[in-house]
C-alpha cells in the first residue's frame, strides 16, 4: 500500500511510457501530414465530445468496481485484526488462570495457533509457502502435519475448533464460552472465505479488454479531431489527454487485485505482523517482532 504523499514517476512512467511516446509521434505525424497540406487527415466532425464523456463514464465505473474490491481486502484485513483479537482475549479469559501450567501451554499454543492462521492466510492469499514461518511459530512438526493440507488457514482453524472442544471436555470451559470461541472461529472463516473470493473472482475479463481497447481507439482519433485547429501543437494537447485517460485505464487495472504483493495491494504484511505483535503483548511474551516499516513510501 502506497503511503508516501506523492507517487513517484520513476514507477509511474515504465508502465506508460511506450504508449504514450508512440502516441506522440503518431500525433506528431498527423499534425506534419496536416501541415504539408494533407487535409484530408482533418476530421473536424469526428463526435470527441460525446465520444470522451461516453469513456469517462465507462472508466469511472469500471474504476469504482476496482476501488470496491480493494477497499473490501482493506475491511475484511481490519476485520481479521479485531477478530484475532478477541480470540486471543477469549482464550485468555474463558480458560481459568488456576488450572495449572497445562492450561497455560495450552492457552499459548492456542494464542500462536492464531498468529500462525493470520500467516497462513496472508502466503495463501499470496501464493507463497507458509511453512518456514509455521515451523517458528507452530513447531516443525505441527507444522509438517499441516503439509498434508491444500488449504492450511483452514485446518488451523479446523484444529483450533478441535482444541476448543478439548478444553469443553476437560472442564476448562463451559458451553456457553465454548459457543462464544465457535463463533469468532465462523467468523475469521467469513473473512477467509471472503478474501478467497477477491482472489479467485476477478473482475470480469469485459473490464480488462474494453477499457484498454476503447482507450486506445480514442487515443487514435484524438489527433483528427484536433489537427485542424491546432496544427502542429496537436501533438502536445492529444498526448496530454492520452496520458488523463491512459492513467486512468491503469488505476483500474492495478487495484482490481488486492492480493498479488505488489505496491498497490492490501499491506498484509504489515497488518500481519501488527497482529502478532498484539497477540504476543496479551500473552505477556518478551519477545515482540518489530513493525513493519515503510520501504520508500510503501508498506507490504
């Protein structure tokens, strides 16, 4: 996520550049075929009004349903914080402080249970192996039982249900606390399920090839519109307007996918790391992992 006041052009500008350079010798060449008397190139009828406004409403809507599903990613994240949270309040307080150290074990590996599924979730919504940190957190070997699963957030919850009915039987907990731990345990499943379907559900491809397609078009006919009244400053105006919509075509593309580690995305890194932190604070542990802090302006 990009934190910095401005955006640096030095990112901006590699993504574009080819475009935009290529339109501007193209609209260098209409204004020069213009100039040396090729009038025909001059289509002072061409509909650029109604033809821009008609794009700009296309590619407000299909920026919006970008910006929808990011902002989702972000909610769905700031939901999973307060929900680890409460989970590890709960496991703290339903469990009783006297039953012995047993209990106490068992309230800390229920507490780094959890740390583990916020960084299961995060390298599972990412593509990555989650492994080398379970093996810190979880144990090597609870962390090689979990190898077994194709989705690991999921069986760590799946265990944490199992750990949570343990205690019930043992007489740790009574039914009423037990309910509660099961419904915070629905609810990170909601929030997994939930990002899953951001993952795994782009945006239809329609929004993808249209925008990029009609951009271009009207890119093309930008110039035979302007060549008859500003000659050989088209070039100029065209590609200035080119670059207005070419960004905005981009904006689109790059926050319509929340999960894919790059700059642009939900700062999972940085939220799962703000967790642990938490989590290992409410267990009273010495050690803390430090924040995540911004690299050049953007948070991972």
């Amino acid at each position: 996520m990009i934190v910095r006041n401005h955006l640096p052009l030095h990112r901006i500008w590699p993504n574009i550049s080819r475009r935009i350079l290529a339109l501007f010798l193209y609209d260098a060449t209409i204004a020069v075929l213009y100039s040396v008397g090729v009038t025909q190139v001059a289509l002072s009828s061409l509909p650029l009004g109604t033809m821009g406004a008609a794009l700009s409403l296309f590619l407000a809507f299909r920026n919006n349903s970008a910006y929808g599903r990011w902002w989702e990613a972000r909610i769905l994240w700031g939901a999973l914080v307060n929900y680890s949270r409460s989970f590890a309040r709960q496991v703290l307080t339903f469990l009783p402080s006297d039953a012995g150290p047993e209990a106490r074990r068992e309230q800390t590996a229920l507490v780094h249970s959890m740390i583990g599924f916020v960084c299961a979730l995060r390298c599972h919504l990412r593509g990555q192996s989650s492994f080398p940190e379970l093996a810190g957190l979880l144990g090597p070997d609870r962390a090689a039982a979990l190898r077994r699963y194709d989705n690991v957030p999921a069986a760590i919850l799946l265990e944490l249900g199992r750990r949570s009915r343990a205690a019930l039987e043992r007489g740790w907990i009574d039914s009423y606390r037990f309910v509660r731990i099961e419904e915070t345990l629905i609810e990170l499943t909601n929030i997994q399920g939930a990002c899953e379907r951001i993952k795994n559900t782009p945006l239809p491809r329609q929004y993808e090839y249209f925008p990029r397609l009609l951009v271009a078009f009207y890119c093309l006919m930008l110039p035979f519109g302007l060549v008859e009244g500003m000659g050989l400053m088209t070039p100029l105006a065209s590609t200035a307007i080119s670059v207005i919509l070419i960004a905005f075509d981009s904006v689109g593309r790059e926050l319509e996918d929340p999960f894919e580690n790059t700059v642009h995305d939900t700062p999972m890194t940085g939220l799962s790391r703000t967790i642990e932190r938490n989590l290992r604070e409410q267990l009273d542990e010495a050690f803390k992992p430090h924040n995540v802090a911004p690299v050049q302006g953007f948070v991972y």
